[in-house]
C-alpha cells in the first residue's frame, strides 16, 4: 500500500498576522477563531485514521489515547493561540507548530501524560525545550511558554 500524502492548510501556519514582531512574546493580544476546535478536531480525525506504514517508512498508526491527549491540547489552546499546524509523527506522535519566519513553536504529544516543547526564536537567542503533563496545570504552563 503507497503511502498517504498529507497536505497543511498554510492559511494558518504563520504567526505573523497575530504576533508582535517587535516581542518575544507568543502570546497574543486577542485571538478569535470560530472555526478552532472544528478544524483541529477534523485534522485529528484525519490523522487518526492513517494506517501503519502512512509514511512509507512502516510508521505506526496514532492510539485513541494520543489523540484524546491533543483533544485535550486544543481546549486548552483556544483563545490563547492562532490555529497550528497538526502534523503526525513517525514515532506514533502528534505536533502542533506554529512558524513565523526564524521563529518556531512545536508541542509534541507523545502520550496522556506528557507533551514535549521546543520553542526557538535566534533574533532573540531563544532555545527552550522541556515537558508538561496533561492535563495537570496545562493551561498555565502553556500561557507560560507562549508568554516569552
């Protein structure tokens, strides 16, 4: 079976419409997006429904738990971020990015319990990277990390 070929709405994928280029900040100033969870939950439907080897390279097929966990991250996303990128992972993960020129914001999910972070910006010397658990204080570890 060929590999499935997935494409990203790029209407959404930078963050240069809603961020402040002169800060540090990831976090922005008033964010509405009606259509948040409806498109995030679709792209997780999406994926959810790739089969083992979706990339050609034999990766596995995502678990209910793992996409249950980024249900989980996009609630606690709405309101206090633009719509990321949903992008499988080889591993069996999901990630949620955002890019804006050299910036970039990724959070990966890699079970229930835990997502990884990495979020770079050289204009300012930024590499941070480390992990949360879901759902415990999610919300305000993420304001924090979008926060600077």
């Amino acid at each position: 079976m060929s590999p499935q070929m997935l494409n990203v709405d790029d209407e959404y994928s930078t963050l240069d419409h809603d961020l402040n280029q002169d800060s540090q900040s990831w976090r922005f100033e008033s964010y509405y997006d009606p259509q948040f969870h409806s498109t995030l939950n679709d792209e997780l439907d999406r994926i959810s429904a790739l089969e083992q080897n979706w990339d050609g390279y034999n990766a596995p097929p995502l678990t209910q738990e793992l996409i249950d966990a980024a249900r989980i991250l996009v609630d606690v996303l709405d309101g206090i971020a633009c719509r990321p990128n949903v992008v499988p992972l080889s591993g069996g993960g999901v990630q949620f990015e955002w890019h804006n020129g050299p910036q970039s914001l990724e959070l990966g999910i890699e079970g229930f319990d835990h997502v990884n972070y990495l979020k770079y910006d050289p204009r300012y010397g930024m590499e941070e990277d480390g992990f949360i658990s879901l759902p415990e204080d999610t919300c305000i570890e993420i304001q924090r990390i979008l926060g600077g």
